[in-house]
C-alpha cells in the first residue's frame, strides 16, 4: 500500500529531486580520552576548552572521559565531518602528552579502580540527578558505549513545496507527518544500518550485566537488544503518528519510568532548535556505530551514502504497518547479532534497495557514486564492512584491546608530529583560521566560515570578520565567566 503523504509522488510530478540535496546536517561524536596502556584517563577535562554549561561544540557525557564533538548545523554531511575534523583538532590540541583517543564505540577493558572512579567522578554537578539515575539504572560500564549521531533537516523550502502541492491545510502538522514518515522509514531500515555501519563485535567488559561476551563476534553489540537501548517496557513504538508518539514519552515520564526526554535511546529522535517551536526541525539518527578505521570516526564515503539513504526514505510512499514495523525490529536485532563475516541474512532485500537508490541516483549526476560503489562492496563483500574488517585485525577480546590501544596512539604520535600541517588541512592557510579555532575552543559559535570570511556569534551578539582578531577582544563578556 502507498501512504496518504504520497511524498514521493509529489516529487515526481514537479521534478522537485534537485530540491532534495539541500538541507542541514550535523555530526555528534562521542569518544574516550584514554591513557598510553587503553585505561581511562584520569586527567581532568581542559578548563581551557570553555564553560560546558554553555558550550556548543566541547561537551562531556556520563564519564570524564566522554568527549562530546558537535558541528554547527551546515549544508552537507561533508561541511559537517571538516567542521568535526576542526573539532578533534581542538580537542586533541588540549590534552596532554599521555593520553589518546580512544577509536571503538564499545569501552575500553576496566578494572576495579577504574569503575570506583567513574562512578565517583563526575563534575557538572547541575546534572548531577540524572547522572545519578542512569548509574543507578543501567550501570556505569553500559552508560559508557559511544558512537555517532547524524543531524539532518529536510530543506524548509522543500517543505513548503511539499504542503502546497500537498493540499493539507496546516504547514505545522504537515511538516512533523514527514518527519514522522521520514523517522517510520529509518527504523524500518535499521537492519541495513545495522549490517552496513555495525563496528562493536566484542564487549570488552564484564562489568555490564545488560551486554553479554558472546562466544563469537558480532555485527553491533550496541546496536542490538544488548546494547545502547531502552528496556523493552520503554521503548518507543515509531508507530500511528508524531501525536501518538509523544503520548508515549509523556506516558513513561508520568509513570517515572524514564527520568527526561534525554533518556530515549531509540533509533531516531525528532528534535526542535527551540523548545517552543510549533513542530520539528530535524532528525536525530543514532544508528551508527564508531568506524575505528578512519580518523573522524565515520568517512566522506559513509556519509555520502547515508545522505543518498535518507532521500531515498523520503520519497519512498510504502505504508509501514504497526506490524511490519514490529517485524522490522526484530530483523534489526537478528543481523546485529549475526557474525560479522556472515552473508546479510535478508541480502535478497538489499540488493533491492541497491537497485532502487542507483536509479535515484541518476537524478543528481555523479554525486552519490562513491556512496553507491561502498553499498555495494560491502553487500556483496561482507568482509568489508567494518565489524568484520575488525575481527581480522583483531580475533577476540584481549587483542581489541590491544589494537585499539595501539590504534590510538599511533593517531597521537601522528597529531603531535603533525600538528601544524593538520591545522592547516583543517582550518586553511588564511591566518583567519586562527580565529576560528580560538572560538571552537572557548565555545563561541562560528555560524559560517569559507576560508576568507567568518561569522561568530555569542548568544545575541554576532561579528563579521574578514581578518584575524583577539576572541577576548571581540566578545569581551566571555571575560566575566
């Protein structure tokens, strides 16, 4: 059956598929700063990075340790992974000599001590409750898995497009239908996800109850039922509607099930840039795990294909039944749990998919070809992807280990060799970039950037800069804290 948006449709009769390049798109990455030996740093995170009541870039999660890097919203998923490039930078730039970061989204091996103190350890004392409640709940050595969330918005001008050629009579209601189908799309599709971008085949732990050692290696431990999830009385069904889904979370908030909105750990979250905006601004995607074999924790390539995904998503009018949603569930959780060198269980599946997101592809040139050439290898070879590309290089617990303690510090000796080349790559020869790499770091927004102009902005104070200038100087309440 075909959904009553018929988005895709729509799209079709106007020809509107150039329209559907544009829009926003934001990286988050979590990630550990670790000693030289693999154990969690003890060194505090760096005053010299900003306040983190108020950062928008630098922030820390449920440990120290857990480096939080967000991209300002740009316009492609390219943009974002340079400005999370500039972000490393920083980061890096600010921790010392003995530390690296860590490159897998499953933590580190803990011993004792090292769980006395995360779960002695915390210093933004404002979100102290929370923190408490989520040790409590799920477990210090659970709460501390990473990985990547993708930021997308659809273009408002699409949108409005959509809602005119539509005939719906509320732009508001409209825009969060698609969202929502958009979201209902996602999920169904969290296998492939599971299957392309999996990258946690061990648990490195034995401290967390909720994820067990397998006797063999998975696709993506924190993806599956394992992992970076709800309990199962507290997952949210992406089924009915967005009113139907709100319902939902303020149904376990009533009940205390759930401590805040912060706590939904689903596939997708829909998210708005101010509380009080009348409907969704963009997606949230939790899907990917962290890629240790590239040095931004996900490549150009990935996320070439992930945008062809989402637009393929978005244009796709199949009805998703509360039933084949279910069963879609299920699929996601079985390939996670599949070994990682194993043939996709539901390949017949993705070869479709394959097929349907190549015709797409000819409406945008050669665009998405590199995406297209990675689907495609790693379908056909699962040795490809990165679970399995892993457990080649390292078969079992004790050598992940190791390689991701290696793997780590091998990227510190290049970063400290390097240092001056790679701020160049990142931020350009423009002495500009100086500038902008000083409001990374104390947390004032660089709105735009090209390499020749920069617009910063501090709450409601922005300034348009065309040569290098004293952070301090320019916004001089920074001073203050």
């Amino acid at each position: 059956m075909v959904d009553d948006l018929h988005l895709g449709q729509i799209i079709k009769n106007n020809n509107l598929y150039k329209e559907l390049i544009g829009g926003k798109f934001g990286i988050e990455l979590e990630a550990h700063r670790v000693s030289k030996e693999g154990r969690l740093s003890r060194i505090n995170h760096s005053a010299k990075l900003g306040s983190r009541r108020m950062h928008p870039y630098l922030q820390t999660d449920y440990s120290e340790t857990q480096a939080e890097l967000v991209t300002e919203p740009v316009g492609s998923f390219k943009e974002a992974r340079d400005r999370l490039l500039q972000l490393q930078w920083v980061l890096r730039h600010h921790m010392t000599d003995d530390e690296s970061i860590w490159p897998l989204s499953m933590p580190p091996q803990l011993k004792k001590d090292d769980l006395q103190w995360l779960d002695e350890t915390f210093e933004r004392s404002w979100v102290q409750d929370y923190r408490d409640w989520l040790m409590h709940k799920y477990g210090s050595t659970h709460e501390i898995m990473t990985g990547l969330h993708l930021n997308y918005s659809l273009p408002e001008d699409l949108v409005q497009h959509l809602f005119t050629a539509s005939g719906a009579d509320n732009f508001n209601v409209f825009k969060d239908r698609v969202y929502f189908h958009l979201a209902q799309q996602i999920v169904a599709h969290q296998w492939l996800f599971n299957y392309l971008f999996g990258a946690t085949p061990f648990n490195l732990n034995d401290t967390d109850s909720r994820t067990p050692q397998f006797s063999h290696p998975v696709r993506s431990l924190r993806t599956s039922e394992y992992g970076f999830v709800n309990d199962h009385g507290e997952k949210l069904a992406y089924s009915g509607d967005y009113e139907k889904y709100k319902q939902q979370i303020q149904q376990l908030l009533s009940e205390d099930k759930l401590f805040s909105e912060h706590e939904i750990y689903g596939p997708v979250r829909f998210k708005k840039i101010a509380a009080d905006n009348p409907s969704v601004d963009y997606l949230e995607i939790r899907l990917v795990d962290t890629n240790p074999f590239d040095i931004a924790g996900i490549s150009e390539n990935e996320l070439n294909l992930i945008h062809l995904l989402l637009i393929y998503f978005v244009i796709n009018d199949e009805e998703l039944s509360d039933s084949v949603l279910q069963g879609q569930d299920d699929v996601a959780n079985a390939v996670s749990l599949e070994n990682p060198t194993d043939t996709l269980a539901n390949k017949p599946a993705a070869l479709k998919i394959m097929q349907d997101i190549s015709q797409l592809a000819d409406h945008f040139g050669m665009r998405f070809n590199d995406g297209l050439s990675l689907v495609t290898d790693r379908v056909l070879t699962p040795s490809k992807t990165p679970a399995a590309k892993m457990i080649a290089a390292a078969p079992d617990v004790a050598t992940m280990q190791e390689w991701a303690t290696n793997l780590g510090n091998e990227r510190t000796a290049y970063f400290e060799e390097n240092e001056t080349a790679l701020f160049h790559e990142y931020f350009g020869e423009n002495p500009l970039g100086v500038t902008v790499k000083d409001a990374l770091t104390v947390g004032v927004r660089v709105v735009s950037y090209d390499g020749k102009t920069v617009s910063l902005r501090l709450g409601s104070h922005v300034e348009n800069l065309t040569e290098p200038d004293d952070i301090y100087r320019i916004f001089p309440e920074l001073n203050i804290n």
